[in-house]
C-alpha cells in the first residue's frame, strides 16, 4: 500500500523501536516518506484524491480537519473520512479554521495502516523559508479556550481490562479492552455492570473537558496475536499506553489530539497509572463523532477500544425513560432540545476483525467454516476477511443457533430462539429515530447497513438529497447520523450488514422493534413536557 508511490509501514517502524504510541512521531522515526503536505494555520487547502489501481476499496481519514460531503452543498454534513473505490476520485477542500502543528491522515483499516497508507499534514506556526503563504502573508488562527460563561462539560474516563462476552452462548474476548466512566468502572470490573462501548453526550456549543485515566494492570501485560492477521505480520510487543482522539470537535492538535504525531512536542498518551487531560470544542451540531485511542492501534482496536461522543443540539436535555440525566452513556437515549422535534436515539457500533473464541475458548474462524462448523474447503481468506463481526461489543452467529435447531429458515426467528445478543432497538409507530451508526474497527473490507422496511435521507439535512433504503461503502472511521421515515406499522424489523456471507452469519445483525402506542409511552411523553416547562418557569424566577 503507497502513497504517490510511496509508503510508510509500521513494521519497518518498530523494527527501529518498538514504541507503537509514538509510532507517527518525527522525533523518534523522522517524517514518513510518504507526502507532508505543508501548509499555514487557516490557509484553504485542496486535496485531489484518486484512487488508481487496483484491488480494492480504502478510506481517508484526516485528523482534526473537518471537510463538507458535497463542497458546493452547504446542507451537506461535514466529515473526516472518505470511502474510496478502484477508478474513483475526489476534491476535499478544508476550508474549516484550524491552528498551528501537525496532523495525522491515513487509511482507516489495521491493513492498510500497517502497511504504510499513512501521512502528515504541516501547518506552521511561523514563516518556513520554502513555502511562501498564500497572499503573500502568514495567517493566524489562534487557539481559542472557554470564555468566561460557557458550559464546561467535564468527563472522567477509565481504560480498562475487561473479558467481553458477546452472547449468551459464551462467544467472548478474555483480553477486551474498553473504555468506560470512571464511576461505572468498579461496578464493570467486578461483573455488576455490564460492558458496552463508550458513549458519550454533549451539546453544540460546549466545551468538553476530558480527563483520561489508564487504569491497565502493568502485571497483566496486553499480547501479540497473529490472528486476527495483517500482512507481512511482524511479531511484536504491544504497547499499553492509551488516549482519546475525536472526530470533527476543535481541538490544540499539539495538546488535546489524542495521536503523537509528526512534531508535536506535548505527550498525548497516557501509561498505566496516569492520567490525560484533553480540551476539546463542539463548534457545532455534528451528531455522530468517533473517538479513537492511538496508544496501539495494531493490538488494542480490535479489542474494543474505542468510543463515540454525540454532540446533540443546542440546549438538549437526555432522557433514559422519564428520568433526566446530563451524563447519560447509554446506547439510547430519548432527546428533547429548543425548536427541535422530540427523537428516540440509538447508537451502533459496527466493527469487524474481532478476535473471538467459543465456550471452549476454541479460536473462532467463521471465514474458514461452513453452517456446519466445518472446514469450508476453499482457500484461506484474505486478511481483511480475519476475524468476527459485531454491535457494540455483542455478536450473534448463525453457527451457535443452528447447532441448537438447524433450521435456516429460522435463523432470525425470536420465537424460536429469543431475541439476539445484538443491541435491541425498542421505539414505537411514529416516532422520530436517529440511528448514530459508525465503524470504529478494524478491517478495512467495507460493509454496508440496512434495516428492512425504512429508508432515509443520505444527507439527513439536506431535503434535496436522495432517498435509500441502504448505506453503502461503510467503512472504519465512517460515521452516519441515519433518520428513517417514521415506522408505520408495528413489528420487528431485521438490520443487518449487506453481505449475507461471513458478515450477517458471523453475527453482524439485530432486530429494531416498533411497537403500538401505549399508556406508558404517553405518561413519558408527558412527564418530558412537563419537566421541560417546570425547567423554564424556574429559569425565568
């Protein structure tokens, strides 16, 4: 894998010195020999990308410097990844303010990142005496903090060791890795709460104040594993150092990134037993926002660390049933916000390459197997193919049920089995839903998303954009804020990965449950108004 036929590879890095949190790090490695694309704070700046040859699909991303979907769309979402196929091309412009130091682009897939699909972006703080600034002067764009009367949302977050059991039938990651609110972190260490991606929310307008606390056992070293497999592996010492990086949010890219990138002086990791603060600004109302840790990205991603942060609208209250919380890490949530239309929320995780194993702590390969369990008799998959799929840390293969009743006309029968493992979508017949959908990890074989029965804007925002009943070319480090039509008609419906094959029956599916109107539903509807306007009376005392 190269850029412009050039490539960095992380092996050939840690061969050098096996320091994977710093391994983008022009202090220890020098600049990588792919293009440094130099620049000053708040210039313009124009991406050509293209894709020539010749196998597959990849996807940009750019850290730290947000770009519209369609340029010439104002409605058009702003994004930091771009999903691109064999002969495609694609004009990014950055016109978005941004500060002085250094920032990380790169394809989002373990794969590709391994082999070397990887680069930096240079915006100088002064003058460099080989790049003359766009009309004739050096532009500043200064890195702004809270002015005084601005909401400060702060969050304590733990990094933690934690087995992962994705379904009742004992598919489980003994080595997961998670991201978790330091006050649930006892309570999901010791087996009284159960683990589920990190999810956080805030408004647009807040600043966001995140303290990062590693709290890794150094006793409990984390370890290399060949499978899932990357090619040209190279066996290695893991790292066990942690960060937070997010997606689309303002940020000091020298101090509240997340990735030890290029020059950028500060330390943006943190070790087992220490603690990171990152200063973070939701400029706006962006909706779905990944966040990543850079501290490993080889061996801790497909573990399961990572996390998103939902920036909600402007003035937005969070609701778990009737009761308001302002810190609310659930995978749903109900949002009520100033102007805006009442939404029930869900948020999806979809990551691929997960390294799993059964009851009998027996490696899981579903691409090397048929319905049966069987060895299928084809050749080995490719590397993007290693690896099982999921939702926010829950699988539900077709091999565990059809082993209890080998029926395949069944397979997604509740009745027969009970629901799946998999996040349970519950809503009912005319509500507005938004689906926070996202792909965190890790492989870069890209999937797509349906949910039988709906369709939704591509765009949500924009009402001229086209309609679909399927979000395609779904890869890691994409993110979707997807609002289907409002359901009609009472019963479940099945969402799924678009491939049947190794995606859908190695477990990446689920069921969105719409049901009829009822007592309960219209008590919270009217214990939300209520709230709301008892929340206004008292502000206006």
């Amino acid at each position: 894998m190269g850029i412009n036929y050039r490539c960095e590879p992380m092996r050939e890095r840690l061969k050098i010195k096996n320091d994977p949190a710093h391994i983008f790090s022009s202090f220890i490695y020098g600049d990588p020999d792919t293009p440094v694309l130099e620049t000053y704070p708040g210039e313009p700046i124009r991406i050509r990308l293209l894709d020539g040859a010749h196998e597959e699909q990849h996807v940009l991303n750019i850290m730290g410097l947000p770009w519209r979907k369609e340029i010439a769309d104002v409605k058009s979402p702003l994004v930091q990844s771009q999903t691109i196929g064999i002969s495609e091309a694609f004009n990014i412009h950055i016109d978005e303010p941004y500060a002085a130091g250094d920032y990380l682009y790169y394809s989002g897939g373990i794969d590709d990142l391994w082999l070397g699909l990887w680069g930096i972006i240079r915006a100088y703080a002064v003058p460099h005496k080989y790049l003359l600034p766009l009309c004739g002067m050096c532009p500043v764009a200064p890195v702004k903090t809270p002015p005084k009367g601005t909401v400060v949302r702060k969050f304590e977050i733990a990094a933690i060791q934690k087995e992962l059991v994705y379904n009742h039938f004992g598919d489980h990651d003994p080595e997961g890795l998670i991201f978790v609110p330091m006050k649930q972190a006892r309570d999901i260490m010791c087996g009284k709460k159960e683990p589920v991606p990190l999810v956080l929310r805030a408004n647009a307008g807040d600043w966001i104040e995140v303290t990062l606390h590693n709290l890794f056992d150094p006793k409990k070293p984390i370890k290399y594993h060949d499978y899932p497999s990357v090619p040209l592996e190279f066996p290695h010492e893991p790292g066990n150092r942690v960060s937070l990086s997010p997606q689309l949010l303002k940020y000091d890219p020298i101090f509240s990134s997340g990735i030890n990138v290029g020059y950028n002086a500060a330390e943006q990791t943190a070790a087992p037993g220490e603690c990171i603060r990152y200063l973070w600004h939701a400029d706006r109302e962006y909706g779905t926002v990944l966040l990543n840790s850079f501290g490993d990205l080889r061996n801790h991603r497909y573990h399961g660390l990572f996390g998103a942060i939902i920036i909600e609208p402007i003035g937005a209250l969070y609701y778990n049933g009737i009761r308001q919380t302002d810190e609310n890490y659930n995978e749903n949530a109900v949002i009520t916000a100033p102007g805006v239309e009442t939404f029930r929320e869900f948020v999806l995780f979809a990551h691929n390459g997960i390294r799993l194993l059964d009851k009998n702590n027996e490696l899981i390969k579903t691409t090397e197997q048929d319905l049966t369990g069987e060895e299928a008799g084809h050749e080995a998959p490719d590397h993007e193919d290693t690896g099982e799929k999921g939702y926010n840390y829950r699988s539900e293969r077709f091999l565990n049920r059809l082993k209890r009743i080998p029926a395949i006309s069944k397979i997604f029968d509740s009745k027969v089995h009970g629901d799946p493992a998999t996040p349970l979508l519950k809503s009912y017949v005319g509500e507005r839903v938004i689906i926070r959908l996202l792909m965190p990890a890790d492989k870069p074989r890209n999937i797509s998303f349906l949910l039988h029965g709906h369709r939704w804007r591509a765009q949500p925002n924009d009402p001229l954009s086209r309609i679909i009943p399927v979000q395609g070319a779904v890869s890691v480090g994409n993110v979707f804020n997807i609002e289907p039509e409002p359901t009609k008609c009472k019963g479940d419906y099945l969402y799924r990965s678009g491939s049947l094959r190794w995606d859908v029956e190695s477990g990446m599916w689920g069921i969105f449950r719409v049901m009829n109107r009822n007592i309960r539903c219209h008590c919270e509807n009217v214990c939300r108004r209520v709230k709301k306007w008892w929340k206004k009376g008292k502000n206006k005392k």
